[in-house]
C-alpha cells in the first residue's frame, strides 16, 4: 500500500449452515483506534459517493455484501506521498476491511447489485470534521 497509515486487513469468513459469520475488527488489532460510532452505507451499482476527507475520524470499512470499489487519495499536505493514489475492490469474494487515516480522501463507487458498506468510525459523526474535495483537488 503506497499510502502510509492506510490498511488492508484479511479477514475470516465462516461458512455455517444456517448462515455465514463475517469478521469484522477486535479491539485489540492496530485498526482499532476506539469506538464512535458504527453505520452502513448502501451504494447503488454504478454509482458513486465521495470524495470526502475526515481531519479526525478514521474509519474501518468492510462490505458483506455486493462489490464495492474504494479510490483514495493520500491529501495530508508534508506527507511524503502526498497527492499518492491507489484503488481497492472489495466485497464478500475478496473480504477484507479497509482502514482509513484522516486526511485520506475517499471515493466509493458500488460495483455490485445492492452493496453494502459498513463503517466503525472511531469517533461520531461531526459535520464539521469531514470535507467535500473536489476531483479538480485530487487530480492537480
């Protein structure tokens, strides 16, 4: 990952009978840097949400079901990688959880039917804090 502070996590899938488990964070993995707030997202297939940086939250991102493309870009001003760029897909073939410093904006475009994103934020939703980038910001 060509992004400092931005993780890309394996994690366990249960297939069970009567209906598969899904991991998602423990709190004592680097990921987790406390408890916010947790919400889903739901993105239409060919849609798009974002860009949008955090200055506070960071945020775990996981997506049970659909297909979900995640672009980031790396905005933190004196980072060595600043304006660095990398695009990951995930959903339940490739299940992982993608963690988010602040300062990383996010654009999230729904790539399968009915996709769902989960987020455990580790602080709650301030107006405030979050940042509409335009693409002109992220391509200049």
């Amino acid at each position: 990952m060509n992004i400092p502070g931005v993780e890309l996590t394996e994690l366990k899938q249960i297939p069970l009978e009567k209906g598969d488990v899904f991991h998602f964070l423990k709190s004592n993995e680097t990921s987790y840097k406390g408890f916010g707030e947790v919400y889903f997202s739901f993105i239409n297939k060919g849609s798009s949400k974002g860009w949008k940086k955090h200055t506070r939250m960071t945020l775990n991102l996981v997506v049970p079901k659909g297909e979900v493309k995640f672009d980031l870009c790396d905005l933190r001003e004196g980072q060595e990688n600043f304006k660095s760029k990398v695009s990951i897909t995930i959903g339940p073939a490739n299940y992982k959880r993608l963690t988010v410093p602040p300062g990383v904006a996010v654009l999230f475009s729904g790539i399968g039917e009915g996709s769902i994103i989960c987020n455990l934020a580790d602080i709650m939703h301030d107006p405030d804090e979050a940042i509409v980038v335009s693409q002109t910001d992220i391509d200049t």
